[in-house]
C-alpha cells in the first residue's frame, strides 16, 4: 500500500513535472489548496514539482509566495508533504525565513527518522549561525556543510604563495601534466639553478613527474616553473580508496600543520577521483570521518582552496593535496581566449624547446590568442615576436594578451592567411606554432595546410633557424633544407600528436 502511494506520488511529480510554472501555480496549487486533506495527501508530489519547476522557469517576483507556501505545508499534519516542502524549500532559493521555519520543526518535536534525514538535509543547504547553534540531533555533515558555508561566506580563502615551507622532509610533491611532457618538466627544473638547488628530480611516469624538496621552500618557488599542469603534495599511498585511511592522511599533523601554514582564510578541501568519478558515497564517508578527526579542516566543493585527490599509481592509490589555483598564476596574462587555444605548459615547452639564440625573430603563424609567443617573449633573448591567424578576433585577443603579460617587446600582428603573410625569406629564426588540428573546426586539407607550413619555414628561417610545432598527422618535409631533429608523442588532451623540432641547415 506504501509503495502505491509512493508509486503514484512520483507519476504525479513526474507529469506535472512537464507542466509550465503558471499551469502549476495558477491551477494546480490553487486546487490543492481548496482540496480536503486526502486530496492534498494525493496530491502530495505537487509539493515537490513546484520546487523544481519554480527553480527552472520561475519568476523570481513570485517568490515570496512560493516560499510562503511552501513554509504553510511544513506543518501540514501528512508527513509527505512535510518532507517534499523541506526538500523543496532550498530549490527555490534560500532565506532566514526558511531557516528559521525549519528550526522550529526541530525545536517543538522530535521528528521520526526519515523526516529528520530530509530535514538534515535541508539545513545542509541552506543552515547559516542559527543552525550551528541548535546543532543537536542533527547529524555531523549538517553541521560541516554549515560551517564551510558560512567560511565561504565570510570570505574568500586563498593560497600562500610566499609562505615557507620549512617542514618539508616528508612530503614528495607530484607534478602531473599531458603524458609525453615529462622531459620538458624535468629539464626546466634541471636548468634552472634556484628550482634544483631547492628540489631533486627522483622519478618520471607517464603525466607525472616526481621531486623532492631539498630546502625550505615556497609555492612561489615551485610556480617559477611553467611546464608542468599542477603540482600537489604526496600525503600518503594506499592500497585502496578507503574512507578511513584517506581521512586519516587529511588530518594527520603535518598535513594540519601544512593547511595552516599555506591557507589564507578557512581551511576546505574538496575531494576528486580523477580515475574513479563522483564517488559520491565514499566523500561523504571521508568528509564526515576526517570532520570527526579535524574540525578545522572542512570538505566543500564549492570554490575550496585545495584539492584532496585519489589518483592510480602502480597497483596502489596516491593521496594527493593540490593548491587549486583558478586562474593559475603562471598564466594570469591569459585575459581572453580563443576557442581551440593551447594547453598553456604545452605553449612553455614548445617555447623552451625552440632553445635562445639571444636575438630571436619568433613568428607563430597560426598564434591564436598568442600563448606561444608570449612563453617565448618570457624566456627572454627576443628582437621581435610576429603573430598570424586568420580570424581577426583572435588577432586583437592575442593582442590584448601580450600587453597583459607585461612583456616590453617589439611585436606584430598581422590578420589572414599564413601563406600571404609578408615575411621575407631568410628572416626568421624561430617558428613556434600549434596548428589547427582539425578536430573541432574541420580543415579540408589538413594535410596540405602542414605541407604548407613545412614549406614556407623552409623558405623563411635562417640558415640554423628553428621550426617547433605540434604535428596532428606524419606528414615529412620534402625540403632537404629543413631537417626534423627531435620528435615526442604527446597527448593534447584526448588524442595523440606529435611535437617536433626541424632545423633548417647552414648550406
Ligand atoms: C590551435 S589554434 C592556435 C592556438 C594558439 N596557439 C593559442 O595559444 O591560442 C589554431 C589557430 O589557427 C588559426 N588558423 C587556422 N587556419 C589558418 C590559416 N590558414 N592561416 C592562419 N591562421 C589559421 C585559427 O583561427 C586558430 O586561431
């Protein structure tokens, strides 16, 4: 009997679902209101259609009425219709009246078991200071959820750049990026003096490149580098995704010790599965168990500061911290973009890997919102950066983004065509480039497009100039001139190209 009941309250929700607002509020609820109380329990699924229609296609003038309504039913004497209303009430949009109106549920009786979860749940939502003061009889996460919003709220956290990390001994840190971009990372970190003199490269895995500090360090430090995608702390490995063992890590004194320490404003973290998906079940365990063990360290997923996540390694799991830096420092001169832009540290390592001859024409032929350009204005030794696309929108953002940078260099836009652009032969020492590859904006000779662009940086690099580009297919140079030096297979984030190096030779 149960089960029909619940059974034609959903078929209820689910037509009325498809209804427009005004049907709903103007027919429906009216109805329901002049109804007895077997017809309003009938009607029950009502309740909970018009918190989601409200939520989609309501009008917001309407919603102190809705939310009036929906507050009446909370005391109406069928228990459904308590819990749609407790379900619907934070859909529509948050207020102390409702927070105070559910609190009062709390406050005059003590509500049987599934009423309570629904109010719980409520509260998680929308519950502010009030909440946190009746916190009793509610359950843990309530008042998790409570607090991180209100820290939310309150203000802002954010990471500590210039903060010293001086108990470092124990954390590894995992620098992941595109798979095939390992040796760029290891290489900047390796040529540079200060990044090596305070970390040591220990180990390589595809995406992942493993280093170990050496020194008192800060994030600033770690942010000098611009190939790797993001950096996190190693906490611990695990032979599985266990709640348990994952919020013992978070809350382990020197990981405590480490949030304090890096994080402006109040401590949240949410947690990612990079391999596993939501995993929605096993958060709320870790977040209530590490909750129960560190108060101050609060799970949120919204706008949190840090990232704990669970990523694969050998056969086991490593438990990872990662600052979640939106946008990243590194790449902060990216004001606008275009649509297929590049990978920003793929745009570092094309750079770095054109080298620096100290007085470098560098021309981008196809620079879009112009990241490789402006990775390779930054390395420094640049007369001149030359710029090509044929959408003009791009031009003006490539543009835009290099005065962002701040760099003080000699430049060129031209808009069109690569192949009509005015460059002379022999004037150019670098090509850096990422090609269209096809994928989303289809290229009806894409084959013909590499050739093109193979032929004419024969025909405009100096003798030792430099072609680094991203090859979406094999085709070779025909040109005996123009020799292909290095080549690495990488992934551009769902399917594989190739990035090379030519060197156009002396003769
Ligand atoms: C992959 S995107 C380049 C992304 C760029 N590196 C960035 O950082 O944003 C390729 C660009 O090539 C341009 N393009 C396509 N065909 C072209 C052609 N024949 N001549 C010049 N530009 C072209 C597109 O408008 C697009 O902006």
């Amino acid at each position: 009997m149960k089960t029909a009941r619940t059974n034609a309250a959903k078929d209820l929700y689910k037509q009325l679902r498809c209804l427009t607002w005004e049907q709903l509020w103007m027919e429906h609820v009216l109805a329901f209101n002049q109804g007895d109380q077997t017809s309003r329990s009938q009607n029950a699924g009502l309740v909970r259609a018009v918190g989601v229609v409200f939520s989609e296609t309501g009008p917001r003038s309407q919603k102190n009425d809705v939310a009036t309504w929906l507050r009446s039913l909370l005391q109406d004497s069928d228990e459904k219709i308590r819990r749609y209303a407790m379900a619907a009430l934070p859909k529509i949009g948050a207020e102390s009246a409702d927070e105070d109106a559910l609190l009062e549920i709390l406050r005059k009786a003590n509500p049987p078991e599934r009423e309570m979860k629904y109010l719980a749940r409520a509260l998680d939502k929308i519950g502010g200071k009030a909440t946190l003061e009746v916190m009793g009889g509610l359950p843990g996460q309530t008042a998790l959820k409570v607090k991180a919003s209100l820290a939310r709220e309150a203000a802002p956290s954010e990471i500590r750049l210039d903060e010293v990390v001086e108990s470092f001994a124990g954390f590894q840190i995992h620098l992941r990026g595109r798979r095939g971009l390992e040796r760029f990372v290891r290489q900047e970190l390796e040529a540079s003096p200060q990044a090596r003199r305070l970390f040591d490269f220990r180990n390589s895995r595809p995406g992942l490149v493993e280093i170990a500090p050496q020194s008192a360090f800060r994030l600033c430090d770690l942010l000098s580098l611009r190939c790797f995608g993001t950096l996190a702390f190693v906490l611990g490995m695990i032979s599985k995704p266990d709640a348990a063992e994952i919020a013992a890590l978070i809350t382990a004194s020197p990981v405590r010790g480490l949030f304090t320490k890096l994080t402006q404003g109040a401590i949240r973290y949410r947690l990612e599965f990079p391999s596993l998906g939501h995993q929605r079940g096993l958060v709320r365990d870790i977040a209530n168990q590490a909750y129960g063990l560190c108060p101050d360290i609060l799970n949120d997923a919204r706008s949190a500061p840090w990232a704990v996540e669970i990523h694969p390694y050998g056969g086991q799991f490593s438990v990872e911290l990662r600052p979640r830096f939106s946008p990243d420092p590194r790449f902060s001169y990216r004001r606008l973009d275009v649509p297929a832009a590049s990978h920003p540290p793929l745009a570092a390592c094309m750079a770095r890997l054109a080298g620096n001859s100290g007085s470098d024409v560098v021309w981008d032929p196809f620079c879009g919102s112009g990241l490789e350009l402006i990775e390779r204005g930054r390395l420094g030794g640049v007369r001149k950066l030359l710029g090509s696309d044929r959408s003009a929108e791009a031009i003006d953002i490539a543009g835009s983004n290099l005065a962002a940078s701040g760099l003080r260099v000699v430049a060129d836009f031209f808009h069109g065509d690569f192949r009509s652009a005015c460059v002379a032969p022999n004037s150019i020492t670098q090509i850096i480039s990422n090609p269209p590859m096809g994928r989303r904006v289809p290229i009806p000779n894409l084959q013909g497009l590499i050739s093109d662009l193979l032929h004419t940086a024969a025909r405009v690099l100096q003798p030792g100039g430099v072609l680094v580009f991203a090859n979406p297919i094999s085709t070779r140079s025909l040109n005996p001139r123009l020799k292909l030096d290095m080549t690495q297979r990488i992934d551009l984030g769902g399917f594989d190209v190739q990035i090379e190096r030519h060197i156009k030779d002396h003769r």
